[in-house]
C-alpha cells in the first residue's frame, strides 16, 4: 500500500519547496500538481483558444497530453513531448492555469492522473484540491498558509535574488487575484479539508515546517 501525504495551500505558501524537502528525506516522489494544470492553460494559449470559452476549452482539451517524469529526483513535465518545465514556471502560465483549472474538462483529465500516479507509489503531492477532492483518503492531509504580505515578500525576494525587478504591490495583487479565482470556482475550489493539519508559515522557517510534516508522517506510517 502506497501513503500520500496531500499538501494544499494558496499560491506562494511555500507548498513545493516543503513538499520537495519532505518528499527527499522520506524518499517519496514529488507530484507539483500546478505544475499539470499550468502546462494545460500553455497549451490552450499556444492554440489561440480563448480561457472564457468553456466550449472552446472542452473541445480542444483533449488535444493536450501531459506526462511527468523524474529525472535525477526532479520533476519534469511535458506537454506533448515537449519539455515545458521551465515555461510553465512564468507568472502568465500561473494566471492561464488559474482561469482554465476552474473548468470540469480540465479537472478530470488531470484528476485522473492524479489518481492514477498516487495508487502505485509513496508520494507528496501539492496543490489546491488534493486532500478534497483528489486524494480524499490520503493518511496525511496539510493546509498550508501564510499571509498575503509574507507570501508576496517572500515572492519579491525570490524574483529580486534571480535579478528580476518586480513590484511587491503588484505581486501581493496578483496573489490575492490567484486565491480568490482558486477559493471561488465551483469545482474543487481550494479550501482546508476537515481532517488537514493546519499550518501558518507566516512565521516559520522552511526547515521547521518540514520538520513538522516528517514527524506527522512518521507517527502515521507506522
Ligand atoms: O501551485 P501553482 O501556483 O503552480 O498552481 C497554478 C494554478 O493551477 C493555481 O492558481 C490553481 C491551479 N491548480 C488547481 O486548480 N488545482 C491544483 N491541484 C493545482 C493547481
């Protein structure tokens, strides 16, 4: 029997750094499951189609074949054979993923994916709607949140340290735009599930949140 640890938060908690140190030291896969729903909102950029045309996006939805592979312990992802690791990374991928992930066309196809790579394997996987709708049964389910001021300043630090200017202003917006299409969409929206560990990053190092969901996922494999 495989164990899934589900981690879920609002964009810029610090989801996939702690899901990649917790996933290294117990020697799990990392699924980065925006990763999927930012490769789907590429493709449907690239083919002109419109993210406010539901019928545009269900009839081109099929023509999107995402797969992930590991490669030495990092995750990539492919969108029709094509590499898109780092594309998907652009802030317009984050913002196409969040328009077009509130479609149910969109959510079943990676939803089933989902599924599918969890049953045969121990793994953390992130995102919004793992532990609701994804992964109900998961042993271990984590919300992970910090304020929009720290998530934006950790989100300028981030992008100042790769020498890209940015406005902290316009990146808390943007992120407060990103929780509240992801906390509002009718399908999945992203919410705490009853049975998740809540945890506020605001004032915790990496390290320590790590540490937290090690020890939570010791105490429940056993
Ligand atoms: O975690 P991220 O920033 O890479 O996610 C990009 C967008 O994809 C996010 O704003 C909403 C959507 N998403 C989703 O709807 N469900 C998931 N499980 C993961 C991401």
């Amino acid at each position: 029997m495989s164990f899934q640890i589900a981690l879920d938060g609002p964009a810029g908690a610090g989801k996939s750094t702690v899901a990649k140190a917790v996933a290294a030291e117990l020697q799990f896969i990392y699924i980065d499951t925006g990763a999927m729903y930012r490769a789907m909102g590429l493709y449907f950029d690239a083919q002109g189609v419109d993210v406010n045309d539901e019928a545009a996006i269900n009839a081109a939805v099929d023509g999107a074949q995402v797969t992930i592979a590991h490669m030495d312990g990092a995750q990539h992802i492919f969108l029709n054979g094509e590499d898109v690791t780092t594309a998907v990374r652009a802030e317009k991928a984050g913002m196409l993923a969040s328009k077009t992930s509130a479609y149910g066309s969109v959510r079943r196809k990676l939803t089933s994916m989902q599924q599918e790579i969890a049953a045969v394997q121990n793994i953390v996987m992130d995102g919004r709607d793992i532990g609701t709708a994804v992964l109900p049964n998961a042993p271990l389910k984590i919300y992970l949140t910090a304020t929009v001021e720290e998530r934006a300043r950790r989100r300028f630090l981030d992008l100042k340290e790769k020498g890209v200017d940015a406005d902290i202003k316009v990146i808390a917006a943007d992120i407060e735009q990103r929780d509240y299409q992801d906390m509002h969409r009718e399908i999945a929206p992203l919410c705490q599930a009853e049975d998740a560990v809540f945890l506020d990053s605001s004032d915790m190092t990496a390290e320590q949140v790590v540490a937290k969901i090690v020890a939570l996922a010791k105490e429940r494999m056993n």
